[in-house]
C-alpha cells in the first residue's frame, strides 16, 4: 500500500492508501483498493483488513496520485492487438501519465491475466523482484490529444499529431528528438522495451505543449 489521493468522477477528493502491485498491474489500472490510516495500521500488523478496503472502480473516478509524485488518469483503452469483438471494445483504466497537457502521454502496464504479451517473463524462471522491475519497466505507450481517445504509439501519424506546430514538425523532421530515427524501427513500437522511444517521444509532446 502506497499513500495517495484519490479523485472521483465529481472532484471530491480522498486521501489514504492505494495498493500498488506491480506483480500484477491490471489490477490497479482497472480499480482502486483504498484504505484509511486506521485500517493501514492495522494491515502493518498483519491484521485482517477485507472488510475495510473501499474499492473503486476506473469508472467512478477522475485520477489518483501516489506520494511519490507519480500520477494516473482514468482514460478510454482500446487493445489494437485484440482478436475477439468483445476485446476491441474501449475500457476506462488508470493510467500513468508520463506528461500532460494539450497531447498526454501514459504508460499502461502489461496485464497478466486474458490478453498478455509474449515478451513477459515466466515466472517460474524469474524472482518477484525480477518480474516486478520488468512491469515496471516495459508498457505499451499511449498518447491521447485533447478531445480524443487515447492511442497505442504504433499507429501513431506525427503530422495528425503535431503538424499543427509547426517548429515541433520542423524538429521532428530534422530529427532533433532522436525520435524519428527510432521511429522507423516500426513494429517494435506496438509495445515493449522502448524506453528511448518513451524519452524521445515525451521531449516532442512537452514542446508541443508550450
């Protein structure tokens, strides 16, 4: 358990601690596990605390952020490498945003139950340590632009995004992010191991939002 704040859908603010579970990340993306300081207590001690734990789901709030100064937002999820109908459908999930602004950039962490990627580790091959720092550092990046729904980078069209400024597009183009250079990588953008994109990429967006 973390300490945070959380924020529902009609801006009324609540304060306590947010489980955080990086061994299983789908789990705080699609709800929230809230506890009070006299509950967190008692979960120190070891005591028993189900009945105490006020759960929300992503639909019910606007945000929450952590003490540690990471953030998510609640925002419209789309798998683009579902398969089924009802896997194509957009979920609300709280996301980490990396920045934000008129062009937000999140991470969403790989779930690892239903739709999971090929890239996670086996756990019987690696420590819970081991797993954890990988959720923690390999997602899919989404952005979303103000007034639409959030999008996974491998579909991305830099000019749709950022060709309304244009001394952002000159940048992009003579490559001044590094980012075009790591964009013709392609299909490795649907997902994983793309830190230096995530750099890259979040350099471009907080020009763009000046």
């Amino acid at each position: 358990y973390e300490k945070g704040t959380v924020t529902l859908k009609n801006g009324k603010e609540v304060e306590g601690y947010i489980y955080m579970d990086m061994m299983n990340p789908q789990e705080f993306q699609k709800r929230v596990n809230l506890i009070d300081e006299k509950t967190y207590q008692a979960y120190l001690k070891g005591k028993k605390i189900d009945k105490d734990i006020e759960v929300y789901k992503a639909s019910d709030l606007q945000s929450f952020k952590l003490e540690n100064g990471k953030k998510f937002k609640k925002a419209k999820y789309v798998n683009v490498f579902a398969t089924r109908k009802q896997d194509m459908l957009p979920k609300n999930l709280m996301l980490e945003v990396v920045t934000e602004g008129k062009i937000t950039v999140y991470k969403k962490h790989h779930h690892t139950q239903g739709i999971v990627s090929s890239y996670l580790p086996d756990r019987m091959e690696v420590s819970d340590a081991e797993y954890a720092a990988w959720q923690e550092n390999n997602f899919e990046i989404l952005y979303q632009k103000e007034g639409e729904g959030s999008k996974n980078l491998s579909v991305i069209n830099i000019k749709a995004l950022v060709g309304d400024n244009e001394e952002v597009l000159t940048n992009y183009n003579n490559d001044y992010y590094g980012f075009q250079t790591l964009f013709v990588k392609g299909p490795v953008f649907e997902s994983s191991f793309q830190l230096d994109a995530l750099e890259a990429f979040t350099r471009m967006v907080e020009d763009y939002n000046k």
